[in-house]
C-alpha cells in the first residue's frame, strides 16, 4: 500500500500537503485544527500590529478568489503567544515579512524557537512595502536570515521573473523555494464604475492559476538544487500529483479550504493513495519530477 510520508529538508511530513499561508492560520484554535495536513504555515507575522487594507478585502469570482488582506497580523510578540507550545504537537512553518534584512533578521530570530521551519513571504503583490520592494534584496535577506538561525529557511516567490528570484534566493542559501503567490489582479463593479476591493487591486487565487503554478515549478526543477513547493489552485488529488510530476516535493492549499472545506486535506490524502496503489507507486519521492526527467 502506497504511503504519503515526505521529507522537506529536515522536516518530515505524514503526507505532501501544507496549510498555505493566510487561511485558518492566526489563532491557536484553527491551527490546532489542522492535523490532517502534513504541515501548516502560519499567517505572515510582522514586528507589529498591522490592521491591513479597508474593506471590502475579498470578492468572489468564477475561478477563485480575490484577495486584498494587507497582511493584518497582531505583531510577533503576540503572535508568539498565540501559538507557545504548538511545535510539539504540528509542524509548524513561520510566515514572517519584513522591509529590509534586519527586520527578517529579528523576526526570525524571535520566531525560530516556536516553529520548525521559516518560510519568508517576499512577494505579496498588494503590499508594495513587503512585495516588490522587498524583491531586488532576495538574496541579501535570504543570508541574512539563514546566517542567523538553524532551521530550513523557504522563500516564497511570485510568478515574475521567477527564475533570477530563485537564483537570487539560493545564493541565499536558502533551503527551499515556495512558488507561486497570488497574482496581481482587478475587479470592478460595472454599476458604479469603481474596483470592488479596498485596496483596488489584490492577489487572485484558486484554480484558474494552477496551470501557471505546475509551470513555474516545472521550470524551477529545472534549474534549482533545493526542494520546491508547490502552491496555487490546488483542489483535487489530480491537482496535486501534476505538481508533484512538475518537480514538487510537497504542495500548500489555501483557496481549495474556502470552497472544500477543512476535510479536503483527508479527501486528498485518501484520493492520492488509491491513484498510487492503481498506478504502482509505493511513495511520494516516486513521483516528484517524472515529468522534468522524461
């Protein structure tokens, strides 16, 4: 019987799916709520509280969602109550975003005990402060940061120019790269003439980027040496083995949780084991990559 057990550097997993970041992730009751994903990333944390974009911060559309949160977060020294003690129980992955090398310095510093893992969010597409401006110093941060704790450091990247970002981020030495984020979108109501969001534009998620994920891990496994993660429109078990096949060792859902509900992470899990006992897969580390090695 084929079995889901993964590794991601030195974290092991009981199966390939992560909580993504920015779902059921801020308060220690949803995350504890999470133990059929094989880890969870916590919401993006900052040095202080941030209240984010004005309403409205979420809309609706076909193939997904829409989303312009503005990283809300309470600060690190609150979060870090929020969540004292979970590491023994779940993987936990730590979400930070900063402005410059030193503010992901300190907060990693300040976070590394209460988690297994960093994962540094250096490309939200609504926050220009901690997106795009953040983007050139990849490499610079990425040092900085790995130079400063003993734990796997990811970096998550957006679609632009995603490759040189990856580059970037592995003569940071990173441990891993997490691709993609949301993309950079628009709604606008037709009756009033105005963008729905707050915050006009905001990052699109859910299943009309899937293709544009498998993509860009395809082409990161490719060129990159260090485990890949995949994210984006991942809804079905389907879904998750065109990622893995692309060169994925492990994938992060977010939207699939709004439209499937928690129990999508025991569906999936069930689902990925009957395709792998059909097909004659014994383990997940069979199927990373077939697609780049033929």
């Amino acid at each position: 019987m084929a079995t889901l057990d993964t590794h991601l550097v030195t974290l092991h997993l009981s199966n390939p799916l992560i909580l993504a970041s920015g779902v059921l992730d801020m308060t220690r009751s949803s995350l504890k709520g999470m133990t059929a994903a094989g880890a969870v990333v916590t919401k993006s944390i900052g040095l202080d509280e941030r209240k984010g974009h004005p309403n409205p911060t979420v809309v609706e559309l076909e193939y997904g969602l829409l989303n312009a949160m503005g990283l809300p977060n309470p600060g690190i020294d609150a979060f870090l109550e929020e969540i004292r003690g979970l590491k023994k129980k779940q993987i936990l992955i730590g979400s930070i975003f900063g402005k410059d090398s030193q503010e992901f310095s300190l907060l990693a510093q300040k976070m590394q005990d209460h988690v297994s893992a960093l994962e540094l969010n250096m490309s939200c597409p609504h926050v220009q402060d901690y997106g795009a401006s953040v983007t050139p110093a990849i490499e610079k941060i990425t040092r900085t940061v790995t130079t400063t704790v003993d734990i796997p450091v990811f970096v998550k990247l957006g679609m632009e120019n995603i490759i040189c970002n990856a580059q970037a981020a592995q003569r940071g030495n990173a441990s891993g790269i997490v691709a993609i984020n949301t993309l950079p979108a628009m709604a606008i109501d037709i009756e009033t003439t105005l963008p729905i969001l707050g915050n006009k534009t905001g990052g699109y998620s859910g299943s009309a980027i899937k293709p544009i994920g498998v993509r860009c891990i395809y082409e990161l496994a490719r060129t990159c040496d260090v485990p890949l993660i995949g994210v984006g429109g991942i809804m079905t078990a389907e879904d998750v083995l065109q990622y893995l096949m692309a060169g994925a060792s492990a994938v992060q859902m977010g939207t699939s949780l709004y439209s499937r509900g928690v129990n999508v992470f025991t569906v999936i899990c069930q689902k990925l084991k009957e395709w792998m006992d059909c097909h004659g897969y014994s383990n997940i580390d069979d199927l990373v990559g077939l697609a780049v090695k033929k």
